[in-house]
C-alpha cells in the first residue's frame, strides 16, 4: 500500500501477528480505539487507519454490536481485542460509571510486541495503553475530553446538583490523571484540527500536527438540481442543539429534513412545526443524495472539535450555515462555502438562514474548496507524521 513516492508499507504474516515495511523498516503495528459502540466520526477515522493498516489488531475497551446496528458489518471481520472489562456482568450498562478505571483497562493490554501503536481517542481512553520502550505512540485526538475540559456534552449532566457535585469531584480527579497520561505514554498527538491542537496545548502543554478526517469527496460533481428543503444531519443531542435547527425553521415555516437519532427525539416532535421531517438513520447512499439536494445543511454545534458534517456537505456542492465557533471556523468561508453566525439561539439561526436565502453560492466552488479534505490528504499526513517520529 503506498503512501507517496518513496515509502511504501507491505504486510507480511508472523505467527499472529503482522509485520510491515516501511521505509525500509519492519514495523509491528496495533491501532487502539476507545470503544466500539456507535458510529461516527471517530469510528470513521479508525476505519481509515484501518484500510492504511488492514491486517493491524485493534484494541478497544468494548464492543456492542446491538448498538451498532447495520454499522456492525464495517467492523466485523476486522481482529478486534477487547479489556478486561468484557468480563464483568453488565459491563456495557455499567461503562459510564466505571469510566475512572477506564486507563486500567487499555493499561491492561500487552503491546510489547508492536513498533507502532496509533490510538484514536476523544477521551482519556485508549491514549493510557503503555508501549515497550523504544516504540513509538501515535494518538489521533479527536478531542481532550469534552465533560473534564468544560465543554458541552452530549447530556446537560451538571442540571443535577448531586451529580453535579460528584462529577465534578471525579472530573478533578480525572483531570489530572489525563494530563499525566498525555505527557507519559504518548510519543506525539495527532489533531483532527487546529482547534483540536489549541486544546492539546492548552492542556497537556504539548505540540500536535494537524491531519483533518478524511472526507469522500466525488470525483465529479452531482448535476442534480437543489429541491425545497434545508438539512439537519448529526446526533440528536444536546451538545449539537437540534433544537435550534427544528424551532428556527418551524418559525420561518421552512422545509427541514433531520436526519439522526438521539435522546432528544421526543423533545424534538413536540416543539416541531409541521414543515419538519424526521427521517431518523439514512444509509450513505441516501445521505449523499440528501446533501446533494439540500438547500443548505444546517450546523448549530456549540464548540464543534472538527465536524466532518459539514465537509460532507460541502463535498456534495452544498452550502453550510454554522455556528461561528470550533471546527467549522476552519472548514466553512463565509460568504463562499456557507454562512456563520455568532448567536447560538433560535434567533441567531434565524437571522443566518435570512442572509442565506440573499446570497448565491457555488455549488462548484464550495465542492473544490472540499477536496482539501479527502482521504489522499489523509494518507499523507498520516505518513508524514510517522515518517518524523519512526526513527
């Protein structure tokens, strides 16, 4: 499989495990992920170090396939080695909880044997795995932790005083268990971002090299013209204000598709108008053509770490109206590729679909300015990263 014009890595079996050449080196390597129970970015970007690395095991504190759905079939022939806590009752109810034990279950793996370890976290998690002296630890931030740095979650968690109190205790204590693992058992970070970095600086004090997500961008763009209705595609959760998008197009009476799932569904029915549809899980195909179609994408993320979302969108020709703040600020040009707006509120979003429907926008352009995103530039990040670290 090759990465560029002068390094190349072929897979050779070695008992269990798998060998690689890389740049003349034979390397042994693991990818870790923090667990196996939902599909979304970060499960995206593992499954692109996977196809860089197809034959590597992967780590991961846990898989649940019942919650994974249809997207079980990704993973399923991949060699998956699960933590110690597999094997206690009740382990996947009971993660959320035992989450301060979490670095002992990815301490407990033996990678004695690997070279080189990618892990893909958005948490303390899989980043906390130890290597043998003398090989290298790539981790693939996604994020420091969103619920110990002070970031909105997916659940408003703190509106509760005793869970309030004794999360934040536990945080405290998290807090700086996640800092000593950053600077003891990572050889260097990985940022999704340069928001991602900026974290990454600002709490461990220590660099990252940004290589964004890899989005499937076409290789030619769709023809189809754009019908009456703008799109909401992403978790229905509190972190990414669905209600936001549902309350703002049910006032202005316009078309909404939303696309997802999530907690907040029945909050969401009930405060929705009657231009607004649910349409809940959507395969890739169909969102291609939901993106492709779509007016605009609508994107009220509160401090998003990167977004793939709305690459997604702009790699279908289409325009992005998002919240001013975290990933989109890097991926999204006002006035050319989208709209962003600055008020996090119903308003807000009203304002900015306002100016939308004023302004023109490039299907063309805003699907070239998406190709800066693709998974060739993926690859070569992620080979220039390792071709400075591997020694």
């Amino acid at each position: 499989m090759f990465f560029g014009e002068h390094c190349c890595i072929i897979a050779t079996d070695i008992g269990t495990e798998v060998e690689y050449s890389y740049m003349g080196k034979k390397l042994r390597v693991a990818l870790v992920h923090d667990y196996l129970a939902e599909y979304g970015g970060a499960e995206r970007v593992l499954e692109a170090l996977h196809q860089l690395f197809p034959d590597a095991p992967v780590y991961t504190a846990f898989v649940d396939q019942e919650r994974l759905g249809i997207q079980w079939q990704r993973f399923s022939d991949w060699d998956i080695r699960t933590s110690w806590l597999t094997k206690i009752p009740f382990h996947k109810r009971l993660f959320s909880p035992l989450r301060i034990f979490a670095p002992q279950f990815f301490s407990g793996f033996d990678l004695s044997e690997f070279d080189l370890v990618i892990s893909s976290t958005n948490a303390y998690f899989a980043k906390a795995v130890k290597i043998r002296h003398g090989a290298v630890h790539l981790s693939y931030c996604h994020t420091p932790s969103r619920s110990l740095w002070g970031y909105t979650t997916m659940t408003n968690w703190k509106k509760h005083a005793i869970i309030r109190i004794g999360g934040e205790l536990i945080n405290h204590y998290l807090r700086v268990v996640d800092v000593q693992i950053a600077r003891e058992r990572v050889t260097h970070f990985i940022a999704n971002s340069k928001e991602t970095a900026r974290r990454i600086e600002k709490f461990y004090r220590l660099p990252a090299t940004v290589v964004y997500p890899p989005i499937n961008v076409p290789a030619k763009l769709s023809t189809a013209k754009k019908q009456d209705y703008f799109l909401y595609i992403n978790r229905l959760a509190w972190s990414k204000h669905p209600e936001i998008a549902v309350m703002a197009c049910s006032k202005l009476g316009l078309p909404l598709k939303v696309v997802g799932s999530g907690k907040m569904m029945p909050q969401l029915r009930q405060i929705a108008g009657p231009t607004v549809e649910f349409l809940g899980f959507a395969k890739d195909a169909d969102l291609q053509a939901l993106y492709s179609n779509a007016q605009a994408l609508l994107y009220p993320v509160e401090d998003e770490d990167f977004g793939m979302v709305p690459v997604e969108a702009m790699a279908q020709g289409t325009p992005v109206i998002a919240h001013a703040s975290g990933g989109p600020l890097e991926t999204v040009i006002d006035g050319k590729t989208g709209v962003l707006f600055s008020d996090l509120t119903i308003e807000g979003l009203t304002k900015a679909l306002q100016r939308f429907r004023k302004e023109k926008f490039s299907p063309d352009v805003i699907w070239k300015h998406s190709k800066q995103f693709d998974q060739a530039h993926f690859n070569a990040g992620i080979q220039q990263v390792i071709s400075s670290q591997v020694q």
